[in-house]
C-alpha cells in the first residue's frame, strides 16, 4: 500500500513564503485582530437591533379627573331675581338639578355700576333638597318676605309617605343663612299614627322650634347656607 502524499505544507520552514495560499505573519496577524474586532462589536451591534427593534414602553397612565356635570346635562328647575341683600339692586337665584340627582343652588348677588348691573360669583350650595323626576317631586323657589327666598321639595307624587319642605334662605351679617325649615309628612294609609303624620316649623335666628303647633324642647343653633346638612334635619324634625 503507497504511503500517503504529503501535506502541501510538508517541509516548508517557518517564515517561507508560498506564495498566495498563505500569507505572511504580518497579514494573519491583520486578519486575527480584524476578527477580534468584529468579536467585540457583536454584541453592541444586536443589541442596538434589538432595541431599534423593541417599541417604546407605554407612558403611564394618569390618574383619572372627576368628571363635573355636562351644561347641558344640567336643567334649571327655577330662576328669580330679587333684592335679598337690601340695597337695591336685584339679585340673582337659580336652582339646578342635573337628572335624578338632587338640586343645587346658585345665589348670585347683584353690583350696579353707572347703569350697568353686574353679578358676583356665586354661592353655590350643592345638593341642598331633594328633586324627582315624576309629578309631584319637582323642587322650585319663590320669593319670601322681608326679601328672604324660599326653596320649596317635596314629594307627593308616589309612596304611601307624603312630605313637603320649605327652607327659607336669608342675608344676615354678609352671608346667607338658612333662617327657616318647615316640613311635614303624613302616611296615607294611617292618618292616626302620629310617628309618620307630624309637623315642624323651626326658627334658626330665634333657635326656637315647633312640633305638631307645640314648643319643642331645645334650642336650634344659627346655620350658614354652606355649612348647612340637609341630611340631618333638626330633633323638632325627625
């Protein structure tokens, strides 16, 4: 069996050119550190890719904002105009209720200027009474005495429990207050039961209070509109 044919390279010394199969030292040497160079760019290179490649994350979101009522979700229920701080020019009161929800009122009082009226910003006294949106339970308002305005609720339009409501709104010492609250609610099925047909009238600038035509014991503290709860209704009351 013949011996096996050398290596092109068999007996060639270190150093020995050979023309364009092999390349000098100097050109490996070029070529190894041109390979190490690329070595070290790949990962800098796929890793640009990937990030020219992976979408921006999204911004978060932003908390959400109370959303106020649509003017035009809004209706007016009532709208006068009367000198309630008694200097003589008219002023402005509007009760509004947005659909099935409680009315809010809105007292604007008047400046003159020249002959021009203007109107201040307004007190805004939000979910004062209550307002339905069957017959029977529209609230409303009218001018009372001594240039006081009066905020009528009520339902009696559905329920075996009938009621009415009148708060009376007043200017007293640069402020409104609520001077009066008369109310009364009857059962229609038991008209002897006295704990569901009664009545009160209660005086907050005098802090006195009626039941049933009767004096209810205690004293009523003064209330401003603002601060004033329609939710808890004076012991004369309940």
């Amino acid at each position: 069996m013949g011996r096996m044919p050398k290596p092109a390279t068999a007996g060639i010394r270190r150093g020995d050119a050979i023309g364009s199969e092999c390349p000098p030292e100097s050109h490996i040497a070029m070529l190894f550190a041109l390979r190490l160079a690329i070595v070290a760019l790949c990962p800098v290179l796929l890793g640009n890719v990937v990030r020219a490649q992976t979408p921006p994350a999204a911004p978060a979101p932003e908390a959400a904002k109370p959303e106020l009522p649509k003017a035009d979700q809004v209706a007016t229920l009532s709208e006068l105009k009367l000198d309630l701080n008694g200097d003589g020019v008219m002023d402005k009161a509007t009760l509004v209720a947005a659909e099935n929800e409680p009315a809010t009122l809105q007292i604007a009082l008047g400046r003159r200027s020249g002959e021009a009226v203007t109107f201040e910003a307004p007190v805004i006294k939000p979910d004062l009474v209550f307002n339905g949106s069957l017959a029977g339970q529209r609230a409303s308002m009218e001018a009372g005495r001594g240039g006081s305005l009066r905020v009528l609720s009520l339902n009696e339009g559905v329920g075996r429990y009938k009621w009415t409501q009148t708060l009376t709104i007043a200017f007293r010492k640069d402020r409104f207050v609520v001077a009066g609250l008369t109310y009364a609610t009857w059962d229609t099925i038991d008209l002897d039961n006295r704990e569901n047909n009664y009545s009160c009238d209660v005086n907050f600038l005098t802090g006195r209070a009626l039941r049933n035509g009767k004096p209810h014991a205690g004293r009523v503290k003064p209330v401003t509109l603002v601060d004033f709860d329609p939710e808890q209704l004076p012991k004369a009351c309940q």
